[in-house]
C-alpha cells in the first residue's frame, strides 16, 4: 500500500472524433420545437439549412470562414444513440411519472447531435483547444463554436443549443482497515456525517441499493476496489482514472484489511463513461443509460462539469445544458436519485442568466428550474466548516461535504497502480460520493427495515433538512447547505430500530490510531490547478 498526493490535474488523450482523426470539429446538441422536428423527419437537410441561416447573422470571420461562398458541412444525427437510452427515455416521456413529480420526462426525440465542419478553419482551431494532451488545456469554448451556439439559439424552430465537448471532471468492520482512522468525514458531527453511526443497522452498509458513476475513467483492479466487482455497464474506460478511482473508493473500499472502508461496501456499484462507445462523448446519453439499468431509489453520482453556452466558461453544474437537465429529470421522474457536483469555478450560481435571461439556479425566483437532482457543495474539513474557496454557492445547493483532505483509493495516470492511496482528493468531486454514501446508507436501512424507498425529492428533503444536519460555519455567506447528520436523520426515520447496546463507537478519539506512512489532511491550495477537479 502507498500513499500519494492525488495531482489535480490528469492528462489524458481525447478524440471527439474518430472518424476524422486529428481534426476536432465542432459538435453541437440542438433541441428543435416539435414542429421543426416533424420537418427534419420529411427533410433530412432541414437542420443543415437552420445552420446556414443562423451563419448569415454573423461574420464569416466569427466562423473561421474566409470566403461566404464556402458551405460548412454539416452532419445530423440524433443525440441519444444508445438503443437503452433510447428505450429509457422514451418509456420516461410516456410514463406515468413516480413520486411527486408533475410532469412525465421530457422528449428526447427532440433533440439531435450535429458535427459542422468549416473547411479546415474552425477545425484546426476547435482541435488545438480541445486537446487534453497539453499539460493545461484551455477551459473555455472555441470562440467560433460559441458564437454558432449564440446564432442557433435566435433561430426559429430551436429551443436550445449546447456544445459537446470534454473538460476535466470536478477531483461494516471499519477497524481492521488501516486507513479507517483517518477518514475522517466518516466521524460523528459536526466533523463528518457518522457513517458508523448508520452501520449498526440492517441494510446501514448499504446492501439492496445501486449506484452509478459517470465519468471517464477508473481502475476497477484496484486493491481496495476488486473485490467490490464494480461492472462498467457502458462506454470507454479513457481518461483520468485516478479521479475515477478515487470517486468509488469513497464509496466502495471493500471492508477488508486493506487501506480504508467505502461508505456502503454493501452497495452494488456500476459505472458508465461519457466516452460513449460511438467514439463521442456525450453526458445525457450516459445519464440516460445510468437510469435504464436502474430501479426506483437507486442512485446516480454524475461526477462531471460543463461549460456555460452563454460564455463559454468551464466549472459549472451539468444541469446547465438542457439536454443534460432533461435527461437528469427523465431520471428523477422515474424515481432514481440523482446526486451531482457543485463544481469548482467559485461562482454564485443564484447570480447566473442563461441565454434566454433565466435565472435557472435562483430558487427565489419564478426563473427556477429544478431537475429534482440533490446539488452538493464543498466545505473545509475543520469544523466549523467553511465554504471550499473554490466551491460554486447558492440557493440551488442542497448539501455540502469535505472538499479538501479525503482519503480514498488513488491510482496513476494511466490507470495501472493498484496499491496506491490518497490523503488529499479535493472538490467538490470529493465532497458527492460522501453525500452518494449518506442517502445509500439511508436507502439500505429502508429497504432492509420497511421493504420501502425514497424518492429523489424525499431524500433531498431528507439530506438537507437542518434540523437534522451540520450548518456551514457561515449560513448566510457560504450557501452551501447542510452536512447530513445520520444519527440524527435515523433517529428520527426509524426511531424503533435505534439499537441502545451497539459494540461500534462513532468519535474519532475511539478509532484506531492513525497509520504513521499517511500525510496529515493538507488543505488544498486554492489554484487554478486544484479548481479542475471538482
């Protein structure tokens, strides 16, 4: 077993585009009015003829076109491609939705992928931006793929437009594992959200209960991880493993005599890539994948950041793109829980417009647009905690966790270390899997107790009610929720099943001392390094 500082950043080779090599084209997610879509349907040219017209309201320039008379070509195709995707959305539009959910989910039929290709110009530009071969990839749109996504949005028959592309995603017997003693968010309040607490339960290790991971890359061999038989359910196992690795070993370190101890050992974990197994990376068709191999109360963790199709800037929440919100709510409406990432740009979520004006993060107002997915923020790990400097905060955000000093499974950059081990994941990244554990702990002893589920609104209102968590150092300023407490929550869920004679302790003074070869938790500094992972 060795132990390592997790880097922030991980280099990995990304192709959008298989098929045309080492030119990276734009790629862009259209959502057209049911009307405009009848009309692709008779016309196959018809979007193409909407991209040319959305071109005449710009300069050539803005395009990287240097002649009006050159035609981008464009190519169409739906943007769900996985047939299961498929099957799972279109059975969400037309279902009866579960549990307090006003609406069925959305169409996807509706929404299609195109690929503009504009004579080598725009091409050449978008490939040397989107490279993540380079040691700091640039984390904002290509100019001319952001004015086209401007342009299409004015144009009558389209609802929505976003780009596809990559970023860098957002960063039981405990005793005998030997870095138990310093997983600390695991403790009892206000330090953690004492896990221990919830596995003297019946189902409290989380056994009944499934959960997903997006995102690109893992080390399922991993020693702490194998015995855990996590199955990639679909996609490419292509980039940044060691944040992968480190997502699920919060989650699922198996309870044995290695390293530390995941949240639910008992929970049967799964992953889906964004690398999706057409050669192109697209997060709604993950999420919609992620939702058809699952059941009502089971659970999707969507580890990813996206960019904002208004300023083309990185680190928001995923749900900023309409495609991505759809799917979330074609999730949520089926029952499945779905937790994400703040994200790490620092930004005040409650203060963004989008392109039509709306303030879709503000809850306190008529803008409002909730996916029913739980949002989590990022606190430092001394109580009381702060908000994470580079923590994303407002209303939208239901609950925080660590984002600094987590120790978990880590790997090296090409995902073939199996021994090695991190006391220092950061982000919000680090702060959802701790979140992911609390709901499944507490979905496991419901399931185990009751033979019933909660929902995604339920257990939202369960993890960041107030009365039943640890406040942020500073409410008002740091907007970042509340840290579940599950001695409290399980209390107060199944106050008949609290076990008065439990042979596990919860303080961090009955643990285990700490392993002497592990680095003390470092407070991650606050660059531009440490902000892409979330």
């Amino acid at each position: 077993m060795r132990i390592s500082l997790l880097h922030a950043v991980v280099c990995g080779a990304i192709s959008l585009w298989a098929s045309v090599g080492a030119r990276d084209l734009p790629r862009i997610a259209l959502k057209l009015t049911p009307e405009a879509h009848e009309r692709q349907q008779n016309d196959p040219n018809y979007i193409a003829s909407l991209v040319q017209k959305a071109r005449a309201t710009y300069s050539v320039e803005a395009l990287g076109i240097k002649d009006r008379r050159d035609v981008p070509g464009v190519s169409v195709r739906p943007l769900i491609q996985s047939p299961t995707s498929v099957r799972f959305a279109r059975r969400a539009a037309r279902s009866v939705p579960v549990r307090r959910r006003a609406a069925a989910g959305p169409n996807f039929d509706l929404w299609y992928q195109i690929q503009v290709d504009t004579h080598g110009v725009s091409a050449r530009n978008s490939a040397e931006q989107n490279s993540t071969d380079a040691e700091s990839p640039l984390l904002i749109l290509p100019t001319e793929t952001l004015n086209l996504i401007h342009a299409l949005h004015r144009v009558e028959g389209i609802q929505s437009a976003h780009a596809l592309r990559p970023g860098p995603p957002p960063a039981v017997h405990y005793q005998d594992d030997p870095l138990s003693a310093n997983q600390s968010y695991l403790y009892a309040a206000p330090e953690g959200i004492n896990a221990p607490y919830g596995w003297q339960f019946p189902g409290g290790d989380g056994s009944g209960v499934k959960v997903v991971d997006i995102e690109r890359g893992w080390n399922f061999d991993h020693e702490d991880l194998a015995a855990a038989n996590i199955t990639l359910i679909s996609g490419r196992n292509k980039a940044y493993f060691d944040h992968g690795t480190a997502v699920l070993g919060e989650m699922f370190m198996v309870d044995n005599q290695l390293g530390g101890i995941g949240i639910i050992p008992g929970a049967k974990g799964y992953a889906v890539s964004q690398h999706r197994p057409d050669l192109t990376y697209n997060t709604a068709d993950a999420i919609l994948e992620a939702a058809a191999h699952l059941s009502a109360g089971d659970i999707i963790l969507i580890e990813a950041q996206e960019f904002d199709p208004k300023d083309g800037g990185y680190y928001w929440p995923v749900e900023i793109t309409d495609a991505n919100f759809d799917a979330i709510l074609s999730a949520t409406s089926q029952g499945i829980i779905v937790v994400q990432p703040a994200c790490n740009g620092a930004y005040d979520l409650d203060r963004y417009t989008n392109l039509a004006g709306k303030k879709i993060f503000n809850r306190n107002t008529p803008d409002f647009r909730d996916s029913g997915a739980i949002m989590v923020g990022g606190a430092s790990y001394q109580a009381p905690h702060g908000r994470w400097p580079s923590s994303n905060h407002g209303s939208r955000i239901d609950v925080y966790s660590w984002a600094e000093g987590v120790v978990t499974t880590a790997t090296n950059s090409s995902g073939t270390d199996n021994t090695l081990y991190t006391s220092s994941f950061p982000g919000t990244s680090a702060a959802s899997p701790v979140i992911v554990g609390a709901a499944g702990i507490i979905q496991g002893i419901s399931i185990a107790l009751r033979g019933t589920r909660y929902g995604p609104l339920e257990m939202r209102s369960i993890l960041s009610n107030p009365a039943y968590g640890t406040s942020s150092a500073n409410f008002v300023y740091d907007r970042i929720g509340t840290q579940p407490d599950l001695q409290l929550i399980l209390n107060a869920l199944f106050p008949d099943a609290h076990q008065t004679s439990s042979t596990l302790t919860t303080t961090s003074a009955s643990l285990p001392t700490a392993a002497s070869n592990l680095t003390p938790y470092p407070p991650v500094p606050t660059t531009e390094a440490s902000q892409s992972l979330i």
